[in-house]
C-alpha cells in the first residue's frame, strides 16, 4: 500500500486461499490486458475467460501467459466446459485445457442438466491433477433450486475435490443468490452459510450493492467473483473501508460514534 493508515483491515498475501477476487474478462484484448495487469495484478486472484469467449478470443495463448506470468491463475468459463459435455467431448475438454496448460478449471451445469453424480465424479476425476471450482445454481431464472438442495450439492462437490464452489449469480448479478432485481436471497444464504464454510464459497457479485452487502456480512476476506475489469480496484477500496459504502466497517466504534454525531450536530446548526 503507498500509505501507512490504522485500522486498514488486513489482507492475505497472494497466493491466497481467502478475499479471492476473480475478474471476469469478456474479450479484452492483449493490450487491455497488459494494462489490466499493470494496474491490478497485485489485486486479482483469478481471472475467469467468461461464458465461450475463449472460442473466440484472439491471442488466447499470449494472454494466458501474460496473465499466469503476472501471478493471476487464469481459466475458462463453466459454460464451455458444458458446451463440450453436450457434445459428448468431456476428454476433449480435459485435453484441450491441458494444451494451455491451465491448472484451475470450472464445472458447471446452469444452462444444461446434468446428473448430480456424474458431476461429482467428474469433480473427483479432475481435482486429481488440477485445481477445481464448480459452479452451483441455474442460470435460469424460473428455475428455483430448494436451500436443503443448494446446500446438498455444495456439500457433495466439495467432499469430491473442489476448491471453491461458486454460487451462481451471473454477469448481471440477478439470478442464482439474488433476486431479478439484483438484492440479495437473504434467507437462502442465511441457510447456505449456516451448514457451509463461507470461505470455501466464492459469490458471483458483479454489482456494487451486492458487493457492498457481502463485505459487510463476511468482512473484508470475503470471496467475490464475476468483477468487472475496471471495478476490481473501487472492490479492494470497499474492502479496505476507503469507500463511503464501508467507510465505518473497520474503526473503531467510537470514532463512528464521534463522527456521525459531529456530522449530526453540522445538520442541527444549519437549521
């Protein structure tokens, strides 16, 4: 940090296993890329290729590397690894990821059904030599999923060798844990949390207000995916209280004490 201040929350150095956050690139190009590093590999964990875009993406060797070089572990979205499994290509897949020589990679199962089992034992063949995240959720938002069902499928996957499990939220942060209109399933997550470990979870929270929701409940060592390129910064500020939004979350309590009476007794002079 370029400052010394108290009461900064304190952060995990990378690699770390807790305050992941996971940026989610949807077609930057290799200069983008650069000067996403320059800027903020310090920062970001993870970097998700998301949905397909890595079909498509051009210098897809050249970003990888800039990316594992930089000391950011990058991977390809779950939807393509599902695009594969429809297609019958599961070895395919396992072989074409290895070719990049990608050691983190998504399972998922949020656009196509795919038998809880299975899932798992694809799970426990893959986190035999690389590191797994499975994705948990539909990405259909008229398809709700029970809490004892969530929790069942988190519990399982991680028992067969994930790393993390994500909870599904999407790019727009409004399905999965959230509701169409982006806030929170207050009470699904209540449940989640009281029978799985947070930090073995990553929550896909795109918006600032879920962000924001998140912090506070969990602290600044939360794990949060599906960043935006330009928002990773303004997340570590939310972490760090440096943000309005998080402003009082690591004073201590008589400094907000004191401050907000100052500020309330500024509204009583001005009346």
């Amino acid at each position: 940090m370029n400052f010394d201040l108290p009461f900064i929350p304190e952060r995990p150095l990378k690699p770390r296993n807790k305050g992941l956050t996971m940026m989610m690139d949807k077609g930057l190009s290799l200069q983008e890329t650069a000067n996403f590093i320059e800027a903020n590999h310090h920062l970001t964990d993870i970097v998700k290729f998301g949905f397909g875009t890595a079909f498509v993406t051009n210098n897809l060797t050249e970003k990888i590397n800039l990316y594992k070089s930089a000391g950011i572990r990058p991977y390809f979205g779950g939807t393509l690894f599902e695009v594969y499994y429809a297609r019958g290509k599961f070895e395919d897949y396992l072989r074409m990821i290895d070719s990049y020589g990608l050691d983190l990679v998504e399972i998922s199962d949020g656009s196509i059904i795919i038998e809880h089992d299975k899932k798992c034992e694809m799970i426990h063949k893959m986190a035999k030599d690389r590191t797994v995240l499975s994705e948990v959720g539909s990405k259909d938002s008229g398809i709700l999923i029970s809490p004892n069902r969530w929790i069942k499928m988190m519990t399982t996957e991680l028992q067969a060798g994930t790393w993390k499990v994500i909870a599904e939220g999407r790019e727009a942060g409004n399905v999965g844990v959230f509701r169409p209109n982006g806030s929170a399933h207050t009470m699904l997550i209540n449940k989640i949390i009281a029978k799985v470990k947070p930090e073995e979870i990553l929550w896909e929270a795109p918006q600032k207000n879920q962000q924001v929701w998140f912090l506070k409940l969990f602290g600044a060592n939360v794990n949060l995916g599906n960043i935006a390129p330009n928002e990773v910064i303004p997340l570590e500020c939310l972490r760090l209280g440096l943000r309005g939004d998080t402003f009082f979350d690591h004073l201590p309590k008589d400094y907000e004490l004191q401050f907000k009476q100052v500020n309330s007794e500024q509204v009583e002079d001005e009346f």
